[in-house]
C-alpha cells in the first residue's frame, strides 16, 4: 500500500470541544490556576481539605499548589 493511500485512510483527529461553560467566570478562575500549574505525567492534581488545590509528582513532591476561593470549594454558600 502505497504512502498516499495510508494517509486518505487515517481519519482526521476529533476536535477538542469543552463541554462546559467557557464565560462563567469560575470556570474561567480554574482554568487559568490549572494552565499555571506543573504537571508530573504520572502524578496527580489533588484538592485537600485545606482547600488547597496541588499538583503532585508520582512520588507526591508538590510541583504547584494554589488556595482556591470561596466560591470555587461552596456550590450556593453551602458545603
């Protein structure tokens, strides 16, 4: 099979579109914490109780870590 025919076979790659509400503006506040973070490919972004969100290596070594608001940790004021 020659190059061509492989490359009219592949599909093209899906688009990425967010299926959440890109304007509401904590879902803005996350996105920007989370493109400020340093991620460890096979580490983890964690929330802890302090309401801390951390980004942690395999090893659990903190890359980034931010507090985040109110807003973010109580949905309506509430718990």
């Amino acid at each position: 099979m020659s190059e061509r025919n492989l490359e009219e076979e592949q599909p093209a790659a899906p688009k990425c579109t967010p299926n959440y509400d890109t304007s509401d503006p904590l879902q803005q506040e996350v996105t920007r914490i989370l493109r400020g973070f340093k991620n460890d490919i096979l580490g983890i972004t964690f929330l802890g109780n302090d309401g801390v969100l951390r980004s942690l290596t395999a090893d659990r070594k903190v890359l980034s870590a931010e507090g985040l608001s109110k807003p973010l940790l109580y949905e309506n004021g509430h718990c």
